[in-house]
C-alpha cells in the first residue's frame, strides 16, 4: 500500500474540508448541538464510506477466495478503495476521510465548549 498515496487524501478531506466546516459551524452556531448533529453525520459518512455493497459469504472472505468468488472479495481491502492518486480517489474513500475529520473536528470542538 502507498503511504504517499493515502497521505494527501487524508490531509485534504480529513484535515483541511472537515476542519472548515466544523470551523464555520462552529463560529456561526457556537452551539454543542450544531456540533453533534456535525459529529451524527460525520459517523453516517464513515459507515456509508467504510461500507461494501453485497452481502458477504456466511463461509467468510477465505471461502470466496478459493470457489473464485473474486466479486465478493473485491474492494475488501484498502488497495480497492485507493487508486493511486488522490485525483482519481472513489467517493467511497472521500465520505470516510471526510467523515472521520468530522468526527475528530466535532470532538475537538466539544471539549472546547465544554472546558
């Protein structure tokens, strides 16, 4: 797995578009439950983007592997989500990026609120 591939997605969509918005709402609202309807639908975007349409095999992925089930094993791992480059990067890989900041942004903000 590139490492160099996977780094600008990351600082891009997790670090600088998540910190934004929650940056933003945070200014605008200067609520906690602005925060946690962010942080509700940055959780939505990690399931929906971490998720695989298709159901699995009730044997497992070992079993799929070895009957030739190549359409059941395909994108299980990171290498499917990532092509190469952050310009050809998959929506699915985009929404969890995004997703994870705004939950890390969200909790960031909170503990702000909070002190």
């Amino acid at each position: 797995m590139d490492w160099n591939a996977l780094l600008a997605p990351v600082v891009r969509y997790t670090g600088l578009a998540a910190a934004a918005t929650v940056g933003v709402a945070y200014l605008v609202f200067s609520t906690g439950l602005t925060l946690l309807l962010l942080a509700g639908t940055g959780v939505l975007l990690v399931v929906l983007g971490a998720g695989e349409a298709g159901a699995a095999p009730a044997s497992g992925v070992g079993m799929a592997e070895d009957s030739g089930m190549e359409a059941v094993t395909e994108g299980m791992n990171g290498t499917e989500m990532l092509s190469g480059s952050s310009a050809h990067l998959s929506l699915r890989a985009k929404m969890l990026f995004y997703g994870l900041g705004l939950v890390l942004w969200n909790i960031a903000g909170l503990a702000v609120l909070l002190r």
